[in-house]
C-alpha cells in the first residue's frame, strides 16, 4: 500500500506534523506511522479511518482510489491539502498499458536528452 504511505506524508507534512505528533493524536506509536510512511506495514481498517477522519480526506484517497483529496464537508477543523503532480502523474500512469508506458518513458529521455527538462 505504498500510495497510503505517500500521501499520508504529505498530509502530515502540509500540517507540519513531526511522525511523534501524528502518532500521539492518533493514538498509535511513532514507529508505526514510520513503517506506513514506508510502505513496510500495512495500517488496520480502524487506523485508516482515523487518519481520514483526522485529515478531513476520504478513505479513498488515502488507499489511491480517488485521485483527489474527496474532502468531507461536514467538518471544517482541517485544512485542506493538496495533491502534487507528482501524485497525479504517478495515479495517471497506473491506467497505463506497458506500451503506453514505454512511450512516455522515451518522451521522457528524450525531452532530457535534448536539455528541455
């Protein structure tokens, strides 16, 4: 699950949260926000609503099935974050055939072997 690990990053870091503030709020321990972070464990149901609720995000698009943040309106104690595009382009590339992608990965090579990147 490594998209929840991403954005849940950027969530805690649009909020300026440290990983030991996060984790204090949710009632979890620091290293387990670490090892979601990284991909290396997998949050429970309950851990991922938790994190939903406290960011004002959808469960959705903490597990990368809305490429946007799908706020709730019902609570307005959160700021709204943003998605990179980084994000956005790596959710588009997953829609991708191989074919698909092996002709973007050359547009790519190319655009930086002729300097315009």
């Amino acid at each position: 699950m490594k998209i929840f690990g991403i954005r849940l990053k950027e969530l805690r870091s649009d909020a300026r949260l440290s990983q030991t503030q996060l984790a204090r709020e949710l009632n979890v321990s620091a290293p387990n926000i670490c090892r979601w972070e990284q991909g290396g464990v997998e949050p429970t149901a309950s851990n991922i609503k938790a994190v939903a609720e406290f960011f004002n995000a959808t469960a959705d698009y903490l597990l990368g099935l809305e490429n946007d943040l799908g706020e709730k309106t019902s609570s307005p104690t959160r700021a709204p974050s943003f998605v990179s595009v980084t994000e956005q382009i790596i959710d588009e590339i997953h829609t991708l055939n191989e074919a698909e992608k092996q002709n973007i990965l050359g547009y790519v090579r190319g655009l930086k072997r002729n300097g315009l990147v």
